[in-house]
C-alpha cells in the first residue's frame, strides 16, 4: 500500500483509454456524444490520454469526421461557446475508421488503429466501445469484436462496450441477445444505457428517498394511495414510422425509461450504493409487480392512437397518416397501464403509468398521491375543502420537486386553497443540470454501472411486458381507441384509475 | 435604482444596482425592490422570470488596499463564483476612518443584485450583493453584528478571507464563529508565519478550513503519489535518504505545506531542526526515521512558477530518485526508475474554480490539519516528534 495514497480523495477521472462508436455517422454520435465529450473535456473529466474512434460505413476522413462532431458541438454541447483552444487538442484525439459491421477486415484494420493510437498516445490498451448503431447489427458487433481480439475480459486493461436501447423487443430476443454478448463479454463489463438514468431528477430520487428522514416514513401503503408516472411528448414518430410500426410505446418507453423511473420509487432502500446493491433492489422490486391475469389485460392496459389534432400551435396528421404507417396498423403510440405490486410496501397501491406521442407538450413526472385526512374538518360540501397531497417530481424539462397541499384562504372563512411549495433546480443551483449522457459515458469509462441495467433487470421488465403484448397479440383487434393528437389521451384511460381519480394535467 | 450592463467577465450578467448609503435597517426592503425592478426589467425585454437563488451566505472580507494581497480582490472573483454558486454576498470593506461620510457614522451599507441569463436561455438567476463599508476600528467593530442580522436564515456560512493573510484579530475570530467554513489563500502570503497563525486557527475554531493555496497542490500531491505506486516501491519510502524541494519565493509556502502532507504520511518521525530559524532561502532539517536519518533540504529561488511556485521535489530513497520537476509553465516531468522523465500536462484550476470546489463537497480535507501542522512546525523549526 502506498502510503501517499493515503487520505487523498478518490478521484472520479477515468484511466486512459480509447473509445470507440459504432454508427458514428448516425445522429446520436453528432447530437449527444461528441458533445457530452466535449463537455467532460471542458470540465477535466476526461482522461489523460484518451481518444475516440468513430466507426462507421460511409467512406470519411478524420478532418471531415472531426469538422462535423465540430458542428455538433457548436449546436448541442451544454457549454458554449465552444473554446477553441480547447477543441484543438481535444480533436487532435478524434480519429474515423471507416468499415462495415460485418467485415472482419474492418476489425483487423480498426485493431491496428487503436494501436497505433495507444503508441501515439501512451494509452494501455483499455477500451471503451459504444453501440449506437440499430439493434439488429449488435450481434454481428459484438461477434466481431470477439473474432478479432478486440475484447480482452481481465480487469486490466479493460474492455467495456456500452449498449443503447432497445435491448431485445421481447423476453425471448432479451435473452439471447444476452447470451450473445455475455459470450464475449462479461455482465461488469456491459453498460446497457437507459438515458433516463442519467437524469439528475432521476438520481436525485434515492437522495430524496434515502437522504432524507422525513419521506422514507410516508412511501408505503398507509400514507400512499397511488402512483401516477407520465412520460409525454409533443412529437409524433418523427418520420420514423416503419421503426415505430415494429415497436409501438410500450416497447419504445415503458419497458425500458419508465420502468426504471418506477422501480427507483418503488424499491426498498439498498444495504449500500454499490452498483449491485441498488440493481438487486431494482430487480426485487420488478419482480413484485403482479403479473395481468389471463384475457384481462384491457382492464389493466389501455393502448390508442393519436388521430389528427393541434399540438403546439402546429396541424398534426394522426398516426396512421404518417409516412411508413400502416393504414390499418393497431400499433399504440399511446398507453396507460394500471400496476399493482405484491410486497408489504405497495401491497393495493396502484402505480399508473401513462406514456405517449402527441400529447399537448413534453413531460416527464412521478406523482405521489398521498391519502386525504382521516376525518374531513374543513369546507365540507362547499367544494373549497381539503385537496389531495401531492408530491410531484418532474424529470423534464424544469427538473425539480414540488408539494401539493391545501392552506386556509386568507379572509374570515376557513375556505382551502390548492398551493404548492417547488423547488426547482434551476432555481436552487443556478445553472442546468449536466446532460445525461455526460454522466453516463464518465460512469461506464469509470466502471461504474450504478446507472445502468443488468441483465436480469431488462429480462424482469421484458417478463412482464412480454405478457402484455402476447395478450394483445392474442385479442387480434382490427382497430384501438384514437385520441385527438394534443389532447391528454383517450377517455379510455381514466376508467382504469377508479371512482374520484383522475390523471393529473402535468 | 439603475439597472447596467455589466461590463466585467460574464457576458449576458446585468447588475441592478440600488441606492448608496442605505439604511441599514432598510437593507430587506431594498433588495425587496431591487427584485421587483429585475423582474419588471425581464418582463419588459420579454424574458421569462427572475428567479432568486441562493445556496450559501458569502461573507467576504476586503482589507485596506496596502494590506491586500497583489491580485484581483475577492469581490471581483467572486462575480465568476455567484454565477455558478448562487449567494447572498455580503461584502464588508475596512476603510480608513478618514473616509467615514459627514454625520459621524461608521459604516454605511449599499445593495444590488447581479443577475445572469441562464445558459439555457430564458429566465434569469439572479445573486444578490450587500455592502457595508466600516471606517477605522469603530466601523470594524460593527461588522458581526450586522451580518448576523443579514444572513439568510437556514442556509450555510462561508467566511471568504482572500485578499490578505488571516491574521488572529477579533474580527477574524468573531466572524468564524458565525461560520461554517472560511475560505483562505496562503500561497500569496510571502510570510511563513501565515501558515503557522492558519495552524492555529485549525485547531481553535470549529469551521472547515478550506485553504486554495492547498486545493492548488492537490494534482501534485496526485503526482507526487503515482511515483511510488509500483510494486516495492512504497516499501522504499521506509528508507529515505533526502527530500530536496525547490521554489520560488512565492512557492515557499506551497512548499512547506507539500513538504508537511509528504512527511505526515510517512509514518513515526522525529525532527530537528538544523538551521532553519529565522532563514528566508535556504532550510535544512533532519528527520529521523525508524530505519536511520535523513536531510531536507529547501532552497527558495527564482524560477518559472507555473507549479504553483513549486520547482522541483526529489526524494531519495532505497538508493534511487524519485523526482517531480517543472519543464515550463504547463508541464512537468516525472523522473523515476517507472516513470523515466514522462512529461504530463498540469491541469491547474482558475481561483474561481477553486472557490467553486472549495464551497462544494465536504469542505475540509482532513489531511489538510496533519500537513499544515508539520508545515507550521518546519517553519517554526520546532523539533517534533509523532
């Protein structure tokens, strides 16, 4: 042990490395990459040497790579404007290579490169590889990586290989893709990314859970009467309505972000914050939620489709006039589930979980609904008594938590008013929080997979998804309940809360 | 009331500046106005809303102009600092008594909010400063009372002491225990006597020290570190033979203070002093240690101090040399039998970054006290034994 070492606080930088994208050429490397790059550069985050290595097919030099991540980073970094001095070292270590997924020859050619860059640059061998590429090339990757010796499984140095979503489209694929890429790699050394987790209102909630003393007290059965989990958005598919044919928003965005975001409010608080204490927990709880009784799913699972409407000020075509859709599709692009968990915590706590394209704007939130006063002192029959408590916490945008309570109006009468107590991050901290991916490429670089999913994490969401579109698969319904595109969804939706409930208007 | 753009480093920074010679009873109710002309000057530009933030009360003590150090004062910093860590700044400048305002008063307060356009765009998160300004020792006297009366209630207190060395006075002590942490910078204090006063201080009061002049050592100390990370070596540092630091004359306490963390983490020692008192270039003691004794020697010198002052570390042990030396201002070179003379790029922190550090995270480092005390008792040349 060397006594130096001693006391000094460990540094968060990562070793050395080499990372290398796979699509580069694709938007994500352009929008997201590249720039939360930049952005750990610009905040000494990165390692010392490092580099990173775009891989893709299209035929580019590394000065034409270079010039367009240059472009992305003036459009999308978090920190601008972009600082030349800075940007001339940092891409003196961006390089292109330019192959095709499934030629071995690119392998052996992109090997020599990432040689002859850890020469240059004095960088050990350790690698960072991210897939951003669809996900029917993951295989052929990943077999190749394995082919070529480009994946080592010691410790040091290391290899790591980050996985964007989705990750399988049902249990079965989620299965073998695991199979496929634990043949080559080990589980620690796989980073499957779910963006959502890298959201700073996203990690705030074991801080605001477990940090605090005051909540942990109320998260239970006794003083929670039911969950509700919006994730919306403005947008409708995007022209990517082929894809979106094939994957619907129960594959797109519940399986995978607002599973997560659910178990994270719903899991029992872990023995320490280690990366597998915290995904044990998550796993625990994935694994309570009851399962769908057979041939009931539509009393549990409401989908639909937007149709024409108004989104923003903007004409909207439903979802079965954009381009690449099916005429007849059934796909949903919106659905609400009702979730119930069997565990002493949530045991008849429902969680309603809601996601959809086309609604009136982009929101993401978890709302705790706590139980009324026992005995109703106040504004009874007047319609000015007690509201509901409610704890919402909004993961985008204005991340932040706020409490729904009632207070006296101020005059001769005891008439109650809804009012909330906010806190905004934006307002406390001053500044925006770090983009998601900058927190998520620092941690896999750092081996650290506290924010990622592990296998039997994405198998146990898949589990019960899975059923739930077997069920659908099963009813062969020539057509789903349509919405107006702007509205909050269809009316459907609010028989699954129950008398007296209702979805809130994030 | 005026609102001006702010001319100084953060563009998009607009400064409402309120009256002059307030109040001071009044001071709340000025900044009540100065937010809402923030908020209607948003609404007429067409702006979302000015938001107030605040995360730490930052009481800021400037000094006369002949007791400061040579560099931008506190104040100036801190504009860069506010933008990322927003504060209540209460600024209080000691004045000559000469320059009290007719009528006989000692202090006279002054307010304004700075407010910076969220890089998002969009609303504006706004800071807000009070200035007292208190004339000779009478107006002195006034300062701990009246920022207890103007902390923001419920939130931290950081006494911001970096324009000059902090000197054991009353008012140093009274407003330490107002505070959670004090912020303080010893390397510009060309006085060895500085660190021994801060030791002092360390152990008397309750508040965190946070010291930038030991927040700049912390990539060296990481260098320092990795040249005795390979197998056996660690086991050498059992055997030294010579520790040689050089600086430059204003490195010298950044010197004494890497020459304290390296000695507090070697283990059971006992110094004597040999020739050091009173000496302002050169030093020697002697160390010993379990397995024999060994000399240090410190020269101060002029030099290219890019290294925070710091020229060279060499460390005898077991028969080799283990050194951490300056090429030029943005690079050092790591000579060792692993290391070879390897160049690394240093990575230094602009001071506001290290007052953003050092008003995040724990506050104080606690190898800091163990390091400052060795420092104090080199300078000191007093023989110690641990």
């Amino acid at each position: 042990m060397n006594p130096l070492r001693d006391g000094l606080i460990k540094e968060r930088v990562p070793a050395p490395q080499v990372m290398v994208i796979f699509g580069a050429s694709g938007d994500l490397t352009r929008r997201k990459l590249l720039p939360a790059l930049y952005t750990l550069a610009r905040e000494r985050q990165l390692p010392s040497p490092f580099s990173v290595v775009g891989f893709a097919r299209r035929p580019k030099s590394d000065e034409d790579f270079r010039g367009e991540m240059r472009e992305g980073c003036d459009r999308f970094a978090r920190r601008r404007p972009v600082d030349e001095t800075l940007w001339s070292s940092f891409a003196e270590c961006v390089f292109y290579q330019q192959g095709s997924f499934d030629d071995a020859a690119a392998y052996a050619a992109l090997k020599t490169r990432m040689e002859e860059i850890d020469a240059k640059l004095g960088i050990p061998a350790n690698r960072l590889y991210y897939l951003s590429t669809p996900p029917s090339a993951y295989p052929t990757i990943i077999d190749n990586l394995g082919a070529a010796g480009l994946v080592s499984r010691a410790y040091e140095p290391f290899t790591r290989i980050i996985v964007e979503k989705p990750f399988g489209r049902d249990l079965e694929s989620a299965q073998v893709l695991n199979r496929q890429v634990k043949q080559v790699f080990r589980e620690a050394q796989i980073f499957r990314i779910d963006h959502y987790l890298g959201k700073e209102t996203v990690q705030n909630m074991l801080v605001f859970r477990f940090g605090n003393g005051i909540f942990e007290p109320l998260w239970n059965n006794r003083y929670v009467d039911h969950v509700q989990i919006t994730g919306a958005e403005a947008i409708g598919v995007e022209g990517r309505g082929a894809y979106y044919e094939e994957a619907g928003i129960l594959r797109d965005m519940v399986q995978n972000h607002l599973f997560q975001v659910m178990s994270l409010v719903g899991m029992e608080p872990p023995i320490s914050m280690d990366s597998n204490s915290v995904r044990d927990e998550k796993v625990k709880f994935l694994r309570s939620l009851r399962h769908i009784p057979d041939g009931k799913v539509d009393e549990y699972v409401v989908r639909a489709q937007y149709a024409s409407g108004h989104v923003l000020g903007e004409s909207v075509p439903g979802y079965k006039e954009e381009p690449g859709v099916d005429p007849q599709s059934t796909t949903e692009t919106y659905v609400a589930l009702k979730l119930l968990v069997d565990n002493w915590r949530w045991a008849n706590v429902p969680f309603f979980l809601r996601s959809s394209k086309r609604m009136p704007k982009r929101v993401t939130e978890i709302a705790i609904h706590f139980r009324q006063a026992p005995h109703q002192l106040f504004g009874n029959g007047t319609g000015k008594g007690p509201v509901p408590n409610v704890l919402s916490i909004r993961i985008q945008p204005n991340e932040g938590i706020a409490l729904h309570f009632g207070s006296k109006i101020p005059g001769p009468t005891t008439d109650i008013a809804p009012v909330n107590m906010e806190f905004l991050y934006g307002t406390s901290f001053g500044n925006e929080p770090p983009e998601a991916y900058e927190r998520l490429i620092l941690d896999a670089m750092l081996g650290d997979s506290t924010l990622f999913t592990r296998d039997d994490e994405v198998e146990a969401s898949w589990t019960f998804i899975t059923r739930i579109h077997q069920a659908w698969a099963e009813q062969k319904k020539k057509q789903i309940p349509v919405f107006e595109a702007g509205s909050w969804g269809p009316s459907e939706a609010d028989e699954l809360l129950g008398e007296g409930m209702h979805w809130r208007r994030p | 009331m005026s609102a001006v753009q702010n001319g100084g480093q953060s563009a998009g920074a607009i400064t409402y500046a309120g009256g002059q010679n307030i109040d001071l009873a009044n001071v709340e109710h000025e900044l009540a106005g100065l937010w809402r002309q923030a908020g209607e000057a948003a609404a007429e530009a067409g702006q979302r809303s000015v938001t107030r933030a605040c995360l730490w009360n930052l009481v800021v003590y400037q000094p006369p102009p002949e007791q400061r150090y040579g560099r931008p004062s506190a104040p100036r910093l801190l504009d860069d600092v506010t933008a990322a860590v927003p504060s209540r700044l209460l600024r209080l400048e000691l004045r000559p008594e000469a320059e009290a305002p007719s009528g006989g008063k000692a202090v006279s307060a002054w307010v304004n909010t700075k407010c910076n356009i969220s890089p998002a765009g969009g609303h504006q998160i706004c800071t807000e400063e009070i200035g007292i300004a208190g004339f000779g020792r009478k107006g002195q006297a006034h300062f701990p009372a009246l920022v207890r009366a103007l902390l923001v209630p419920d939130l931290p207190v950081a006494l911001v002491w970096l324009d000059s060395a902090p000197h054991k006075g009353r008012l140093l002590r009274d407003l330490l225990r107002l505070s959670d942490r004090i912020l303080v910078d010893t390397q510009p204090s060309a006085e060895g006597a500085t660190l021994i006063e801060v030791d002092e201080l360390v152990r008397e009061t309750h508040a965190q020290f946070v010291d930038l002049g030991w927040m700049r050592l912390t990539p060296v100390r990481y260098m320092v570190a990795s040249l005795f990370d390979a197998p056996g070596r660690p086991e050498q540092l059992k055997h030294l033979e010579g520790i040689r630091i050089d600086t430059t004359p204003s490195g010298r306490n950044s010197g004494f203070l890497l020459l304290g963390w390296l000695l507090s983490r070697l283990g059971k020692l006992e110094l004597s002093a040999e020739d050091a008192a009173g000496r302002e270039a050169e030093f020697r003691w002697k160390i010993r240690q379990e397995n024999g004794s060994f000399p240090i020697e410190f020269h101060v010198r002029e030099g290219e101090g890019g290294l925070d002052g710091l020229l060279c570390l060499d460390v005898a042990a077991g028969g080799e040399h283990f050194v951490l030396r300056q090429v030029d201002a943005l690079h050092v070179a790591l000579d060792s039998p692993d290391h070879g003379g390897k160049k690394l790029a240093l990575h230094g922190w602009d001071d506001p970054e290290l007052v953003v550090a050092g008003l995040g995270g724990p506050g104080l480092d606690a190898l800091y006290p163990e390091a400052l005390n060795i420092a104090a008792r080199l300078i000191g040349a007093e023989a110690w034994n641990r």
